[in-house]
C-alpha cells in the first residue's frame, strides 16, 4: 500500500520533475544491480557523490533522500521476492539492505563532509565580503570625517541645546579648542541678547517633517567679541537618538559688504539730491551774498545795523561752506597722486588757521619727525583732511587749550606707514558716540554738518589708509590717521 501510494505521488509530479526522477531512479538501479551482482561499489558510490550534490544545490531536506531510499526498498523487494529463486530470495533481500544501509550511511557522511566544506567556503566569502563591506564603510566615514573636519564652516550636532560634536572651523570661530565645547550648552556662544531667540529655536521640535529656517544672532568668543553669525539646522540622527545637524557660518564679511552697499546706495542718493539743490540753493545765496555786501558799504547803516548786517553776511559765508561741503562728500572721491611731503602738508594747513588759532587762544605744538619720507598722494586732499581735523580738535579745545600736531613713521605687521595725530585736550568724545563719530551727518556739536570727520575717513580710505580715535587720559581726543609707505619716495630725490 505504501509503494502504491508513492507512486500515485509520484505520477502528480510535473513532466520535467518526473524525467529527472526517472534518470535519477535508473542510476540508483543499475549502481545497485552491480552491487548485488559483482558486489562493486564504484557506481554506488559516484551516485552517493552525485546525489549529495544535488542536494547541496537544490536544498532539499536530507530527510527527503532517506525516504527516497526506503521508496526505493518498497518498490524492490516485492520484485525481488517475486522474481528471486526461493534459496537465493533472503540473501537477495540482505543484500538489498546492506546496500542501502551502506548508502545511507555513505550519503550521509558524505553530505556531512560536503556540507562542512560547503560551510566553511561560505562563511570565508562572507567573511571576505564583510571585510571588504567594512573597508568601504570605514573608507565613506573617513571621508565623511574629513569633509566635515575640512570644511570652512562651523559643524555641529546639538542635543536640544547639548553640543555632542564639533569640528575644527567651529572651534576657531569660537576661540575654543574641542573640550572646551563638548557637553556644553550652545547657548554658551551666543550673546546675551540672542540667547532667549536662540534657545526657543534650537529646543523646538520638528511639525510634520518640517526643517527650522536659518536665522542670524550674535555669537559671542572666548576674548569676549560679538559677531553676526548665521546657524542653518535640521533635525537628523546621531548615535540612535534625535538631534539637530548645524551649520554655522560667520557673516562679518557679508554684513560689512551689505552695510557699503546701503551706504553707497545712501551717498549716491545724498549725490543726486545734493546736485538737484545745489543750483537751486547756491545762486539765491549768492545774491543774498552780494546785496549785503553792497548795503555794507553803504553809509547809510550804521550801529547795531551795521553789525546785523556783518551777521547776515558771516552767516551767508557758513551756508556757503556747509553746501560746499554737501558737493565735495557726495561726488566720487578721484585723487591727483603727486609726490607729497606731509610734514610740509601740517605746516601749510596751521598756517591757514593761524587766525583762528589765535582768536581762539589756542596753542599748536607741531612736531614733525624729520625722517618721514614723501609719499604718493593727493596733496590738497590731504590739507582739506588735516584742516577738517584741526577744525574738529579747536571746536574740542578749551579757551586757552592746546593742540599738538605730530608726524612719524610706524611699522606695523601690513608694512610701514605714516601717521598723523592730532591731539587736543578738550572733553573727549562721549563713550556711546565713539562708534558713529566718522557717519556722514553725525554731530555732537550744537552747530555743524557732521561732514568733517566723514571727509577725514573718506579720503584716508582712498589713499588705503585709515582714521582711529582714542580718548586721552585725564582729558582730550587724538585722531591718527595712518597712510601707506609702499610708494614711498626717497626724500633725496
């Protein structure tokens, strides 16, 4: 019954199923005749070999040959018995069994060793792969590493506000070397008046995927200095935990270049309307102009009218100078570069305001250091730049105050450069006014433009110079202009 039903299993077999049984079936039965006949092993044993290796390569369970086996026996014996001459039919059948125990037995050690075999190449390939896998993962990190370790920009992964990494760009714009910002808190870079800003911003969590917007805010160094920062974030993964990738960016240059361009935009709007008034302004002033001076000269006014009209026409002669001054700040700065001898420049200009000097009780002191070499520059540039600082330093200088005038030569690390100080000792400039004393019409004075100390930085700017101030202690302001020597002329010639 068990033989019948295996071959009704055996007929539901597919057609190509079926011939591969049937091959296999006719191999087993000519290995197994030769067996029984001549009692030789080598066709069952290249058959052992074969079927182990179908069964490596098609998977099928080992259980699955050992019942093919004991089919094989169901499907013999009763042959056997019916076609084995009666003394030989038990010496028939054990041979049957002994052959197939020896194939089992065969087969299954060998798949044993096969599979060992099979095992061990296998696992060296997957090692092999692993390895190689691995070599490309360190590889990609490293490179990650290094993009990130090279690049300009500050690189840092926060835990809510818990630096967790850094790089070195974000080091250097902080002032800090790494373990000195991990496990802090971001908000420790930030300045005061950010921090509120920042922290509801870095805290926050992300809404439907969504990524926070980059901002701008202060960040604060470890010298203490302030400067604009943009910081771009988005919420990632790092080390199996939510955390927010950063990008921080310094933005000094950038604020600086949009701070010119508003200035140029403003100077070329100050320009434009400076040239549509100027006309309109400059002719009725000169009419006013000569109609009091010709009232002045008439006999008829005398007294109090007299000096009224010597007010007008001095105030006349001020709204002159104030649009004068208007045209030269708005037009483009050009310079005649001639070869000028600054010291030569500081005597000229005291000359010019020797009068003035005087009404105002005001000493000069003027010292000049003989070394100074000529350099190339615009000579009546720079005497409208030391008149406008000596202009500044009397309306400084107390009544019967002083003003002292130097000239010398200081290297610094950018080269050699000429310096002019003027130095009064006056009250000083208020501490809160210090950073927008050179702003076009800026004053804290009662009566002026704010265009002096504007022109100053203008045309020091344009010589590749530059203007500072400081307060001097107990009293009094000094302003040092500094110009370049890298044209330097000798003085011999």
């Amino acid at each position: 019954m068990a033989g019948t039903a295996s071959l009704r299993g055996i007929r539901s077999l597919c057609q190509p199923a079926r011939q591969e049984l049937a091959q296999t079936t006719a191999n087993a039965c000519d290995a197994f005749c030769q067996v029984l006949a001549d009692n030789d092993y080598t066709r069952i044993n290249h058959f052992i070999s074969e079927i182990t290796r179908i069964r490596l390569e098609a998977g099928f369970p080992l259980a699955e040959v050992q019942k093919a086996f004991e089919l094989f026996r169901e499907i013999l014996i009763p042959i056997l018995v019916s076609e084995s001459p009666e003394p030989l039919l038990c010496q028939n059948i054990e041979a049957v069994n002994q052959g197939l125990a020896y194939t089992i037995h065969r087969f299954s050690s060998h798949f044993q060793k096969m599979h060992e075999t099979y095992l061990k190449d296998y696992a060296r390939r997957l090692e092999k792969d692993m390895a190689a896998r691995t070599a490309e993962l360190k590889e990609s990190e490293q490179q990650y590493r290094r993009l990130v370790e090279e690049i300009q920009d500050g690189y840092l992964v926060l835990n809510k506000e818990r630096i967790e990494y850094v790089n070195p760009a974000f080091c250097k714009l902080h002032g800090v070397t790494p373990d000195q910002a991990l496990q802090k808190s971001f908000l420790c870079f930030v300045a005061k008046k950010n921090k509120d800003m920042v922290k509801q911003i870095v805290t926050c969590e992300a809404v439907d995927g969504s990524e926070p917007e980059a901002f701008e805010y202060l960040r604060k160094t470890h010298d203490g200095a302030c400067l604009p920062t943009e910081i771009n974030f988005k919420p990632s993964w790092f080390k199996g935990r939510a955390h927010h990738l950063c990008i921080v960016r310094d933005i000094t240059r950038r604020k600086e270049m949009e701070k010119k361009s508003r200035e140029m935009e403003r100077m070329a709007y100050i320009g434009h309307l400076t040239a549509s008034l100027s006309h309109e302004i400059r002719n009725p002033l000169s009419s006013v102009k000569m109609n009091l001076q010709i009232l002045g000269k008439n006999d008829a006014f005398a007294g109090n009218d007299k000096r009224r009209l010597a007010i007008s026409e001095r105030e006349i002669h001020r709204l002159e100078n104030i649009l004068q001054q208007l045209l030269d700040f708005a037009k483009p700065m050009t310079l005649d570069l001639t070869q000028t001898d600054i010291n030569q420049v500081i005597l000229r200009c005291t000359e010019l305001l020797e009068i003035k000097l005087n009404q105002q009780n005001t000493c000069c002191t003027i010292q000049t250091d003989d070394t100074l070499p000529r350099i190339m520059a615009d000579r009546s540039k720079l005497e409208q730049l030391v008149i406008n600082l000596l202009l500044n330093a009397l309306d400084s200088a107390t009544d019967g105050g002083s003003i002292i005038i130097t000239t010398a030569v200081r290297h610094l690390d950018t080269g050699p450069f000429a310096v002019i100080r003027v130095q009064d000792d006056g009250k000083g400039v208020p501490g809160d006014a210090l950073p927008y004393i050179f702003e076009p019409f800026f004053t804290t004075k009662a009566i002026g433009t704010g265009l002096g100390l504007s022109n100053v930085k203008q045309i020091a700017t344009a010589h590749l110079g530059r203007v500072e101030v400081a307060d001097i202690k107990p009293r009094g302001t000094a302003f040092e202009v500094l110009l370049p020597l890298v044209n330097e002329v000798d003085q011999a010639t």
